[in-house]
C-alpha cells in the first residue's frame, strides 16, 4: 500500500480533506441538462457548381459546372450559335479545366474539386 495503515484511517498529516481543495459545489459540472436531445447534422449547402449556374447567365458559368444544357440555350439567345456540335471540345476543355481531381485509394475513382475563382 502506499500509504501506512494508520495514514489510510484518515488520521494522518498532509492529507487533503475536500473543504481545503476551496471546490465549490457550484463550479460542478452536473452533465447535460436535456439527456435526451438529439444531435441533428447541419445542411451540407449548395455546391459551387450548383451555385455557379444559379448566380450566373453567363454561358461559360454554365460551362464549367457541366451544365451543358442549359449552357446551349444561352449561347443560343445570346450569340444565336444553333450547331453546337463544333464547340464540344471546347465545353469539355472549360468543364476540365474548372475542375481538379484529387487521387484515392487504389481501385477507387479519384475525388473531383470545383475550383472556386472568388477570393475566401
């Protein structure tokens, strides 16, 4: 024992009693107050490229969040492009290139990241 048998009876010297800790009852952390609250998740929010085609008419927007089809009704009404089948390669290069890809674990799809051109 680390104590002598007459120090574990209570009767030794230095031993601390709960009033000289200066404690008081109050500072004491009882838990929660509402046991049974449940922890709900927050909403994930929208994506950039979700945001991207909802706060821009801009065609190349559209473009590069991969919304190609409502990207041809713009270029439509704005530059009156009615073949859009020369301009495939383009749209993917913009698609391409507003996005980076993060690789995975080995036999897993690698991770794609919008880029996001406004300053935090």
């Amino acid at each position: 024992a680390l104590w002598g048998a007459g120090e574990a009876a209570g009767g030794a010297k230095g031993e601390w009693e709960i009033d000289d800790l200066g404690i008081e009852d109050d500072l004491v952390d009882e838990g929660p107050s509402d046991v049974g609250a449940a922890f709900f998740f927050p909403n994930p929010g929208r994506g950039l490229p979700k945001q991207w085609t909802e706060n821009s008419q801009l065609a190349v927007d559209h473009i590069a969040a991969g919304a190609f089809e409502s990207a041809m009704p713009l270029l439509s009404r704005q530059c009156g492009i009615a073949d859009f089948e020369p301009l495939k390669p383009f749209f993917l290069s913009v698609y391409m290139g507003a996005n980076a890809a993060a690789p995975a674990l080995p036999m897993l799809p690698s991770h794609p990241y919008p880029l996001n051109r406004a300053a935090p």
